[in-house]
C-alpha cells in the first residue's frame, strides 16, 4: 500500500504519505501549510488512534510561510496530540553557519529560528536525536564533488534519495536570511527574544490539548485575499514573483533555491512506487541532480508521481528539466490563493513535454479559477490527459 495525500493547505503544501503492508504502516509528512490551515492537519492526526501518531519523517522542506507555519503550530501542539517523529529534516541557522562561506557569519530567518528552537525542545523532551539524523555535519543537502547524491532508508522499505538543495542554494539563502531578521529587529540565536516573539504571535500559537480550543483564524484570512487571476505578481517571503511572460524555470527565490526535495521510492528493493516531492526547488538543481543520478545524457527517470515545484510555477518548472523524466501523474499542491498558482503555461509544458506511455494524469486539491481549465471532459478527451480534483486529494498507487 502507498497512500500521498496533499491536505487542504490553501496557497502552501502539507504532504501525509503512509506506505506498508497490512497494519504495518508507516508514515512521512512534509510541510505544514500556512498557519491557518494547521487545523486542517491537526484534525488529520487526531483522526488516528493515540497510540498509533508516529511519523518516520517530518520534511520541513523550506522557511516560506505556506510551508513552514503549520510545522511551528504542529511541534507546539506535538505533546498534547502524543505525535512523534523519528526523524525531522530541517535546515536552519546552525544548518546553514556549517555551510563554508567568505564571511562566517551566524545567520537566519524568523520563522526559521523559531522551528529550530522547537526541534531542540522536541529532542530535549524525548531524549531523542532526530534534527537532519544521518546527513554529514547534520546538514540536508548534496555534497559538491560527490560521486553519487545522499540516501537514506526509512523503515518499511521506503528509500529516500536527495535530489535538493545544494550548497550554493543554502549559502545565498544564508546571506539574505540577515536582512530577513534586521527587518524582524530580532538577533540570530538570542533565545528569550525569539520565544517572546513567538509567545506574542497569534498566527503561530498551539492550539493546546485535544479537546482544543476553535482557531479563530478571522485576521489571518483577512490578511491573505484570495487573488485567483493567473497574472498575479505578489513577491514570495524571500524572492521574487512571475508575470504572463515570465521565463520558464527563471526562479531567483533564496527561499525556495533552498528547498529540500527527494526521490521517494517504495519497496526500496524493485520499487513499484517512485514520486519526485519537490517541494519549492529550482528546476536546474532537479536537472542536475536527476542527470547525476541517472549518469545517462539519453535515459529519464521513470516516475510514478511528480509533485511539481512551487505549486505550478513557471518559474521552476523547464523544458530541459522534463526531459529528463517521464511519468504518469502530475500532482499539484495550491487553492490559487495569493500568487494564482498554477500558472496555465506551466501546466501545457507538462502536458506537450508528456514521455509516459500512459496519458499524463493531473492531480489538483482544490477546483478554482486557476486549475478548472483541464476539468473539461471534452477538451481531456480530445488531448488524451486526466484531470482530477478532490478537495485534500488522496492518490493511491
């Protein structure tokens, strides 16, 4: 069995993953969504039974708010909901200070400091070593000048291998993450400060013990209209934003270049189920690393699933980047919300540049203007492609 549910998680990502054999299940989690979503995969954990909230990994793929908030809400709440982690992949400031760079200097972004501080709680409280377990230096992230790319086992012959980032993303997100915290007045690695300011944010509170108060998310939602037109230019908390004309794989976002994303292969020997979760990542970096893994300028990935980059983006998705796989199903995380993700170019390269022999399937968790273009059974007929739109999607492979 191997189950990827993409959780109702407005304009962000939340990735629930189980895989296993009869009641051996195992589960994988990545990204939390934005904070007034967290209620949505809250809900999610307590729909299991108590002794039964156990993750083999929590992916925390980058600092942007639509991925990171709910995981801030999620590692408050982790006692009350009796969840647990074995391991948890995040690159924060003391990730970042043991990548090499001209000045040395201790760096790091708001959110991300505040999720550091909670992994050290997490690992303080269980006793338990779980922050980037099994990665050199304790670092996510692939080796310059390595002969093959990090893997890693999970249990319940699941294979990870990672594709993103790479130590040029993480220095440059490094350098920008300073001016991220000028503008917070907040000084990396002061402790007190950082747990006031979390303590005094409304957005990023736990919701508490089980039973739970209601989320009075009413001034959040004030603060993120729904902009559902495909020529949204909006920046990104850390990067720059895409027009109509934009350039296909043309990300410069420090945030998402630093994006972690993996080949998820189950069973890991003669895998029937190989997904591509790439989280925010630059489609160069995906390019690179899928033709280091392959080691064949002619052959292409073979994938069961892709999670495309940044929702449907332009800018991270590419011609050349395709080329290197072929798949049947193209699974997208986005309400439109904020930046009108996904974007309709985007969406045709998928379709134009399709290898499978099997007609490409589009997977979308929400029907809204930006994805109700492909839901017309005429137009999916005439071009041979599916499209599918279950709210908080669930795919089964």
């Amino acid at each position: 069995m191997f189950r990827i549910e993409m959780l109702p998680a407005a304009h962000g990502d939340c990735l629930w993953i189980e895989y296993g054999t009869g009641a051996d299940v195992h589960r994988i989690l990545i990204d939390g969504g934005p904070s007034h979503t967290y209620p949505t995969l809250r809900e999610r954990i307590l729909h299991l039974p108590k002794d039964d909230r156990n993750f083999e990994l929590l992916i925390v793929t980058h600092v942007d708010a639509d991925h990171i908030e709910g995981i801030v809400r999620l590692l408050q709440d982790s006692e009350s909901l009796g969840c647990s982690f074995k391991r948890i992949w995040f690159n924060g400031r003391d990730q970042l200070n043991k990548v090499p760079d001209a000045a040395g200097e201790p760096l790091g972004a708001l959110q991300g400091e505040y999720l550091g501080i909670l992994i050290a709680d997490y690992e303080a409280r269980t006793g338990e070593k779980v922050w980037n377990v099994g990665f050199d230096d304790g670092v996510v992230t692939t080796v310059p000048g390595a002969d093959k790319l990090p893997v890693v086992p999970l249990d319940g012959n699941c294979r990870l291998t990672l594709l993103s980032p790479d130590h040029s993303r993480l220095r440059e997100l490094k350098y920008r993450w300073e001016e991220e915290l000028e503008k917070a007045h907040v000084t990396s690695g002061d402790e007190p400060a950082l747990r006031r300011k979390l303590e005094a944010n409304r957005r990023l509170r736990p919701l508490g013990d089980v039973l739970g108060a209601e989320d009075d998310d009413t001034e959040v939602r004030s603060e993120l209209p729904l902009i559902t037109s495909r020529t949204a230019t909006l920046d990104d908390v850390l990067g720059g934003a895409e027009d109509e004309d934009a350039e296909f794989g043309g990300d410069t976002s420090k945030a998402n270049g630093s994006s972690i994303a993996v080949l998820l292969e189950y069973p890991a020997e003669r895998p029937k189920v190989k997904l591509l979760l790439a989280g925010d990542a630059w489609a160069s970096v995906l390019e690179k690393s899928i033709s280091q893994l392959l080691g064949d300028d002619d052959s292409r990935l073979s994938l069961t699933g892709f999670k495309i980059p940044h929702h449907g983006s332009i800018a991270n998705i590419s011609e050349a980047l395709l080329k290197k796989i072929k798949c049947k199903n193209y699974l997208v995380s986005t309400s439109g919300a904020i930046f009108g993700h996904p974007h309709s170019r985007a969406i045709e390269l998928l379709l134009s540049k399709h290898q499978h022999r099997a007609k490409p399937a589009l997977h979308f968790n929400y029907l809204t203007r930006t994805s109700e273009t492909w839901c017309d059974d005429k137009d999916q007929k005439e071009r041979n492609y599916k499209a599918y739109y279950p709210k908080g999607l669930s795919v089964e492979f």
